[in-house]
C-alpha cells in the first residue's frame, strides 16, 4: 500500500491505532446495522458504473458490502475483476485500463472509480490514463501523497513483493491529482498508513480531502463513507461540486477542504 520513491519521512500510525484496527473495523462494520435504514433513504442512482478497486492484498470480495449497497442505490457496481491486489506489477494496470474501458463503452457513460488504500492509487493513475471514461475518483485511505514510503506498516511486504523494478507506476507524478473530479476520504484514526499521505496538497478545483472517524481496514464498511459515496455519486455528471459542510456534517466529518 506504499509505493516507493521519495524524501519526505513520516512515521507509520501510533502502534496504538495499529493492534486495534481490527475491533474498530468490526465495530463500523457492527454500526451498519444501526444506520442502514437512514442510508437506505440516499437519492436513487441513474444507473452508472461504478469500478471499486480493492487494497493491497484485498480481493473482490472485501468490497462485496458496499458493492451491494451501491447497487441497491441503483448503481452498477462491479469489482476490478484482476484478483487478489499483491501491487502494481507486469500487465495489471493494463488489464485494468482494459476492463474498465470495456465497462465504460458497454455502459454508455463515464464510470466512477472508488479504491480503498493501494486500490485508490490505482484509481487515480486510471483515472489519468483515461480521462474521458472517468466520471469521478474516490479513494479511501490511499496514501499517494508524500511520506508514503515510510508511513505505512506493511511497506516492507509491499516492497519484498514489488521490487523497484517491477512497479509500472509513475512514482513522481503520484501526488498530482487526476484531471477528474476526485475526493480523498481520510481518517485520523488510521492504524495501517498514515492520514498525512492519505490527502491531496494543494489547491486544486476538482480536488478535496474529506476526514472521516474509523479505522482503515473499515473504511469500506463505515456508515460515514457509505454516505458520503452515496451523495458523492448522486451527482448529475458533469454538475460536480464539493461536498459542503454544515453543523451536523462536521459531527460526522471534521474536516471538509
């Protein structure tokens, strides 16, 4: 979920946050039961595709929940369709621009992209790479800013099994923005990566940092994130604005810029 390549260091998340990331992920996970029927009442999807794209080592089936929840909204959501995420090597971006290209003319329209950690990064990258299929970015928790190669735990994995050589990404150009409307949901409370590479720098008219209370592993199956998907993908394409804060929003998102 890092990807190699700068001089920016920054500390991983307080060992603290890391040994309770799975109780807090099952406590978001166990919260869905109690808010479902409120995030049952989201505006109704127009039916567009929506691509989302796992985090390192994750597979299809972790995003399983929320792809249901997504097509209950009346979207078309699908998974990435590559296996299980082991990093950005030999022809799996390609395969992906592929598929997603393929999705996005069998649709009709521009799909959105939403990845979790390592699958956000890809999320952008594809999303630069195709412009004009892309509706709007989302990712959760990805650590593409700099301080990514120091900020996060399972760097020493991630590297044993993507040697410099092997990774097809642009690692220079990770921390610019695709050139689509694109949200970067974070969370303090992050126990794998640190929430300082997990934001976008600077000003960018289609870009915004949106923080969110939870944990890493659950950032998939937090209420906070379904909700804010869910308003996030109502938007009529081409009509996106950012997401505005107000007296209550600010309970539930503490920073919105």
């Amino acid at each position: 979920m890092d990807v190699h390549a700068e001089t920016h260091m920054i500390p991983p998340p307080h060992i603290g946050l890391a040994v309770t990331e799975a109780h807090r992920a099952l406590a978001e996970f166990a919260s869905l039961i109690y808010t479902r029927r409120f995030l049952n009442r989201m505006p109704r999807g127009d039916g567009h595709g929506v691509v989302l794209l796992p985090g390192f080592l994750g597979d299809d089936g972790y995003n399983a929940p929320l792809r249901k929840y997504l097509d209950k909204l009346g979207y078309h959501s699908v998974g990435w369709a590559q296996g299980r995420n082991l990093g950005p090597r030999g022809d799996l971006l390609e395969r992906a621009l592929d598929y997603i290209d393929d999705l996005a003319a069998r649709s009709g329209g521009k799909v959105t992209l939403v990845g979790h950690s390592l699958g956000g990064i890809y999320a952008r990258e594809l999303a630069k790479e195709l412009p004009d299929r892309i509706r709007q970015v989302v990712s959760l928790g990805s650590p593409f800013g700099e301080g990514r190669d120091t900020g996060s735990y399972p760097r020493r994995l991630f590297s044993a099994l993507n040697p410099d050589e092997d990774i097809t990404i642009a690692q220079h150009t990770l921390t610019e923005p695709p050139p689509v409307p694109t949200t970067a949901v974070y969370s303090k409370g992050d126990g794998v990566t640190n929430w300082q590479t997990c934001i976008q720098e600077g000003r960018y008219p289609l870009a915004q940092n949106i923080q969110v209370w939870g944990s890493h592993c659950g950032l998939t199956i937090n209420p906070m994130v379904w909700f804010l998907l869910a308003e996030r993908l109502a938007q009529p394409e081409g009509e996106w604005k950012p997401f505005r804060s107000s007296s209550w929003r600010r309970l539930f998102y503490p920073k919105i810029g």
